[in-house]
C-alpha cells in the first residue's frame, strides 16, 4: 500500500477506503468481474491489476479509479450493466 504523501492525498485516502472495501469477501473478485465484463480482459487480469493497485506498485488512471468508486458505491449503471451481461452466461 501507498503510504499516504502530500502531493497525492486522494489517492491515498482512495487506497485506504477501497482496500476497506476489498477486505469483505468476494468483493475485489466481483469489481474484477465487473472490470472485465466492461473493460476487457479476464478476471484473473483484474484481479493481479487491483492488487497491484491496492499494493501500490500501479497507480490507476482517474477514470478507472471512479468506475471502481461507482461501483463499489452501489452505482445502478454500473450493476445493470454487470447483470446484463451475466444473465447472458
């Protein structure tokens, strides 16, 4: 994990909360799922990625880093999409 620095204080507080989040089960597995269903890529590759993330040794685009906020969040676009897509599995 990134330890908290002046010139990137969101992220570090981005880092602490999500690796929060991450910590229920199954939740890191479910964003990578979402990630690949609307990113590309496969599971496994999002999951290492979001480890790297949460270890510091990747630094997330802000793009990605809000689609991980939104889903994490809760958000309905985001869902939809992943339903929709499973439901075709």
């Amino acid at each position: 994990m990134i330890p908290p620095t002046l010139d990137r204080p969101y992220l570090a507080a981005w880092l602490r909360r999500t690796g929060r989040q991450f910590a229920a089960s199954g939740r890191l597995t479910e964003t990578a799922m979402v990630l690949a269903l609307t990113e590309g890529g496969s599971v496994d590759e999002w999951r290492r990625r979001l480890r790297l993330f949460l270890e510091g040794r990747e630094c997330p685009s802000l793009d990605l880093l809000t689609k991980i906020d939104l889903f994490l969040a809760g958000s309905k676009k985001i869902k939809q999409a992943s339903v929709s897509q499973t439901e075709f599995f």
